[in-house]
C-alpha cells in the first residue's frame, strides 16, 4: 500500500467523521445558547478552499518538500492518524458537552481533565495537525504554506468566538482555566 492510497483513505474517513460530527452534534437553538458567530462557516469554507488550493498547486507545481521524498507522505500519513486520534478523543471525552456550533447548555459544565488538562482547544490540535498532514500530501512547500496558514487563521477566529462563549458562561473559572493551560500547543500556545 502507498503512502498516497493510505492518505487518501485516512481523507475520506475524516471527511466522513466531520460530517457526522456536524449532523450529529449541532445544537438546535431550542436546545442550547448557539454563540457561533458564523464561524462555523468560516472554517468549512477555508478548508475546503485551502485544500482545493493546496492540491492543485501540489499537481500543478509538483513535489518540492525534500525532492519529493515518499517519506513526506508517509509523514503526512503519520501526521494525520495523530491528528485523527486527538480529534476524536477530545471530542469523545467532552460526549453531549460537544457541539459542532459554539453552543453552551445550561447543564455544562467546564470539562478540565483528559487531554483538556493540557490545551483548552485539543479538538482544534487535532484538526490543525489534519492540516499539516494534508499540506504535506501535496509535498510542495507553497501547498503546505496553504493548507496550514488559511484554515489555522480561520480556526483562531473561531477560538476567540469560543472562548468569549465560554467566559460569559463560565466566568471567573473559565479565566482562570485560560491562564493555567494554552490554546493549542501544550507548554507553548
């Protein structure tokens, strides 16, 4: 099996799981306080954009991370089971506390164990090394740059809408728990 054809599988099972993420956890207004601010939208188009950009550019271009080695891809490979698997453990471990939407209920409560004790956003860890992985599928480094920069930025308005949701919700808690644990990378950001 390639490296390519692992990818890809690995591509369109994350495809897959977003999707149903999105179905099967998105908060009706009915049942919680939806303080998404469109930025639900705002990601799924830049990745989608990004990743039609990064490819292209990749086939168009052609290989020039490390001359095209099959050790970039297979990287990338590695890079997305990781990222996969800290996705779904961080949403699995947050179970009916999970939205697709920023939304807060009523009966939430702040969630600090498990990988959260270390980033506030693992979800969003997970996904951000999805991007490197798929910028480093196109083994071209302007596809990479791509793939990485525009989803990351989109992923950083989200997190500001997230995190006001959170404050209002929580408060004091909420504050504190921000200046215990980093965003996105433990120890970093």
């Amino acid at each position: 099996m390639t490296a390519a054809g692992v990818g890809s599988f690995l591509y369109w099972t994350w495809v897959a799981s977003e999707v149903g993420i999105l179905i099967g956890t998105r908060t009706r207004r009915s049942t919680g306080e939806v303080r998404d601010q469109g930025s639900l939208l705002v990601l799924w188009f830049s990745i989608g954009g990004s990743i039609a950009v990064a490819k292209t550019t990749g086939a168009m271009v052609g290989p020039t991370i490390a001359g095209g080695a099959s050790w970039v891809a297979w990287a990338g490979v590695l890079m997305f089971v990781t990222g996969l698997a800290v996705r779904w453990t961080a949403i699995l471990s947050l179970g009916q506390s999970f939205s697709a939407n920023v939304a807060i209920h009523s009966s939430q409560t702040l969630y600090r164990r498990g990988l959260y004790r270390f980033v506030r956003h693992p979800s969003y860890t997970g996904l951000v090394l999805i991007f490197v992985a798929i910028g480093l599928s196109t083994r071209n480094w302007v596809g990479l740059v791509i793939m990485v920069v525009i989803p990351t930025a989109a992923l950083l308005y989200r997190i500001g809408v997230e995190e006001a949701a959170l404050t209002a919700a929580f408060g004091g808690e909420y504050v504190t728990y921000r200046q215990d644990t980093k965003r996105l990378i433990p120890g970093l950001y």
